[in-house]
C-alpha cells in the first residue's frame, strides 16, 4: 500500500499543476473572440487587416511597416521591427522575420480586441520580442 500512495500523490499534484498553470498562448477560439470584439468596435479595420495580411509578409520590410489606411490615408494597420530591436542587434537591414497570413491576421485581431474603444492600440510579439503590431492614428510613412 506504501509503495502506490507516493506515485498516486506524485500523479494527483501533477495533474493539479496542468489545471492551475494558465496557456502561454491563445487557443482559436481565442482568436475568434479577438476577431468578433475587433469587428464590433471597426469594420474598416477588420478590412485594412485583411488587405494587409492577405499574403505573407517579412519585418522588417517597406510593405510591412507602411501597413494599410482602414479611413483612405491617414489611420493604418502597420508591422514595424521594435525600436530597441535595432539597438540591441535583435533586428538589423539583413533580417527577414517572415510573418505567415495566418498570424499576421489574427494578431491584429488581438491588438484591435484589446486595443482603445475604437480599436487603436499597439502589441508586440515574435520570440525574439521584436515585431510590433499597430493600429494607429499616425499617417503612413
């Protein structure tokens, strides 16, 4: 009876540490919510998301970092390498972080959810820390 209880208690915590750690990422239907809260705060921008997005982009690139107008001109959606990347060598003229549509999408999804009441906001993301996504209200470049 001894030798069970020490593996079922080693089996019960482990099970109790699954259940209590919260996700590192958000699931799909996390990303669905993103999309139906952006879409009910801006249309426009759900479409400039989509143009934007509708091939794979690489940051740091002019195509990425100019992003697309969602009012005709001076709000747009936008991928910029992180200032303090370029700094600190994380980022430099040679790199391409390649950002696939699937992720470019719903990443702006997540920025525009939990963005301001009319969608603005900034996130960053990627493993090294460096790709910040924007949904501004400053002209293109």
């Amino acid at each position: 009876m001894v030798h069970l209880t020490a593996p079922i208690l080693l089996l019960a915590s482990l099970c109790l540490l699954l259940l209590t750690t919260p996700t590192l990422a958000d699931t799909e239907f996390d990303f669905q919510n993103h999309r139906y809260k952006c879409q009910r705060k801006s249309g426009a921008i759900m479409d400039a998301i989509a143009r934007h997005c509708r091939k794979d982009l690489h940051m740091p690139t002019g195509i990425a970092r100019l992003g697309e107008s969602f009012d005709g001109g001076t709000n747009v959606v936008s991928i910029a390498a992180k200032p303090a990347c370029w700094m600190d060598g994380r980022v430099n003229d040679q790199t391409r972080v390649w950002i696939p549509e699937y992720w470019c999408t719903r990443q702006f999804w997540k920025v525009c959810s939990q963005g301001d009441s009319r969608g603005r906001g900034t996130q960053i993301f990627g493993g090294k820390g460096c790709q910040m996504f924007t949904i501004t209200d400053f002209k293109k470049y």
